[in-house]
C-alpha cells in the first residue's frame, strides 16, 4: 500500500513539473465613470473620457473600466453611482459638482467601494476629493485677450455662479487687465453646464455688445462654433476645439485627469488609496494654457508661456492684491495674496467685470 502511495505520489509531482498548473488569473478592478453631459469630441466630458482611457492603456487587463454619460445632477446621479456599486465597480469617479452629495450618500451604504468626488470638497472615509486650479489657466487666457482685444470688450458665458467658475472670470478679468488696463469683461449666467442652444444665444448676445473675444464655462463647443461664425476671437475651454473654431480660437485652456486617475487605480489596486483631496494646477501639470491660434503673435505667444512658467515656479500667483470688487469694495491690500481658502470660498466679482456674482 505504502509502495503504491510513493509510486503515485512521485508520479504526481513528474506530472506536475512537466504541466504546471495556471495560476488563477487575477481577476480586474472594475472601475466606473459617470459623465454629467454627452461624451462630445471636444469639452469637459471629452478631458475626462481622456482621462479613463489613460487608465485603461497604463492599467491594461489589471482594470476594466466603463462610464454612464449624460447623467444629470440630483436623483439620476444617485441611480446611476448606485447602479454603478451594485455592479462591482470598486472604484467610481464622479466629475462634477453636483455629484457630490449623491456621490457622499451612495458611499454610506457601499463601505468597500472607493468614490473620487472631481470638483467636490466634502470627504469621508471612502470618498476622496480632487480638482484642479482651473483659475490658473483663465489668468493666462485673459492675457491672451488682452494684447488681442481691439475693443477692449470681452464675453464671458458661464455656467452657474458657484466659486470655481467666479474664480476662473476673476482670474480672466486680472490677466486681461494686467496688459490692459481698459478692458471689461461682461457675463451672461445660464444655470445650466451643458446647453448648446442657450450657450450659442448667449454668444451671440455679447457679439451684438462691442465683445470681439469670449470665454466660457460650460461644457458643449457651441460659444466656439459661434465665435467662428462671427468672425471674433475665443478661448477654448476644456479642450483645443481648433477643429470646431480654427480662426476663432486664440488659446485653449485645457486640463488633464490621465496621471490622477491612474494614481488612484493603482492605489486601490496595491491597496494603499486613502481618502484626501488635491488641487493640482500649471506645476502638477493638471492645467495649462496653449493651442494657440493664427492669429496670435509669437510676442503674445512667448508672453504668455513665460507668465504659464511663473506660476508653475510661484513667482506669479493670479489672485495678488490690490484686488478691488466690481461694487468698488477692497477685497486684497497689495503685497497680499489670497489663501487657498478665500479662493475657495470666492463669492464677488472682481473689478471690471460687469454682472453680479449670483445671476
């Protein structure tokens, strides 16, 4: 009996050496995504779709990522990130700010699955915070208009008045007037991210009001597209939309999720994520300001970079005093600069601008 178990015994690990058994294949992080607008070729979806497809060539077969898109904020967002954690997804991005609370509620009921709130600021044990200085990047677009304008007027289409978008038309409105002193900014509120109609009206409304060159914050190309109609001057956002606008657009400023969200994947993947918050800028390489169009100079251009190299070094910081609101109240003395925690509590309109902060 003894002999025979040997005998099978040394068979068996003959035949173990000569066919060695698969190892398990590991099995992937799923990984979700949900988009507040229609993934577009150019636009605030488009810089985070950019940003999951980075993660799925640094990552390969160790994630297997998907996305949910046109997702509007309030209880659809809620269905969906839920849906999302029901799925298995273990990790779960939600770029825009009004995921945010349904972002915090969901995670209350999945404790195992980590949630990245993009743009939000409110954390918890499993719901980590990230944004970018997007301000950084308006600064030098306004620079950009500045040396461009020939009335002195710009247009500024924006979304809703919440801080990061007060900061990003302030930011705008000193780099514009730190080469000209002259120049105006104008604001149209929609209260809406992503309406290409009212976007394009709006546009228009400020072409028909001395505005020669616009900005905006929203997320379709459609001020861009009304821009080259026109024949006036715009800044790009989220994206270079040269293709939409090729002699129209001046600059772009654009932002990138690629680095960051593969950061946070394999920080799941080795175990090691922990909740936080960033707020990354020109020096993470989270922003920056280019993609210039034909009609800039190259004067204008090298200015411009040169200013981009002075932020990224801290020489040049875009909220530094004297800083006056439009209602002609000081809000900096000079020789100061704004903390991260006024800037993220913004809530006026600087001088120069036209409009109020809430409409």
């Amino acid at each position: 009996m003894y002999k025979n178990l040997a005998a099978t015994l040394v068979a068996a690990c003959f035949i173990s050496s000569v066919f060695p058994q698969t190892p398990a294949a590991t099995v992937p992080l799923k990984i979700g995504f949900v988009y507040v607008a229609p993934l577009t070729e150019a636009g605030w979806v488009r810089q985070h779709e950019e940003g999951r497809r980075a993660v799925d060539a640094a990552l390969g077969n160790r994630v297997k990522t998907t996305f949910v898109e046109n997702v509007a904020e309030g209880p659809d967002a809620e269905r969906v990130i839920r849906d999302l954690a029901q799925q298995g997804n273990k990790l779960i991005f939600t770029p825009s700010f009004g995921y945010m609370e349904p972002t915090l509620k969901v995670a209350k009921d999945f404790p195992d699955v980590k949630f990245e709130s993009i743009t939000g600021y409110k954390q918890a044990a499993n719901v980590a915070t990230a944004n970018a200085r997007y301000y950084e990047g308006r600064y030098l677009a306004g620079v950009t208009a500045g040396r461009m304008t020939k009335t002195n007027v710009a247009g500024y289409v924006a979304g809703f008045p919440i801080p990061e978008v007060l900061q990003g038309i302030n930011a705008f409105a000193l780099g514009m007037r730190s080469v000209n002193p002259k120049a105006e900014v104008k604001v149209v509120w929609l209260n809406a991210w992503f309406d290409p109609p009212r976007e394009r009206d709006a546009a228009m409304t400020l072409f028909n009001q001395d505005v020669d060159v616009i900005a905006f914050h929203t997320g379709s190309t459609a001020v861009m597209a009304a821009a080259q109609e026109r024949g006036k001057m715009a800044i790009a956002y989220h994206s270079d939309m040269r293709k939409v606008a090729p002699d129209a657009q001046i600059v772009a400023v654009t932002h990138q999720w690629g680095d960051y969200y593969t950061q946070r994947a394999k920080a799941v993947l080795d175990g090691t994520w922990k909740s936080g918050g960033i707020w990354g800028g020109v020096r993470e390489g989270m922003v920056s300001a280019g993609h210039f169009g034909p009609k800039v100079p190259k004067a204008v251009q090298d200015e411009v970079l040169a200013r981009q190299k002075d932020i990224a070094s801290g020489k040049l910081k875009p909220f530094a005093g004297p800083i006056m609101d439009n209602e002609g109240r000081a809000v900096l003395p000079a020789g100061a600069a704004m903390t991260d925690e006024q800037i993220l509590s913004m809530n006026f309109l600087v001088s120069g601008v036209q409009g109020k902060a809430g409409k």
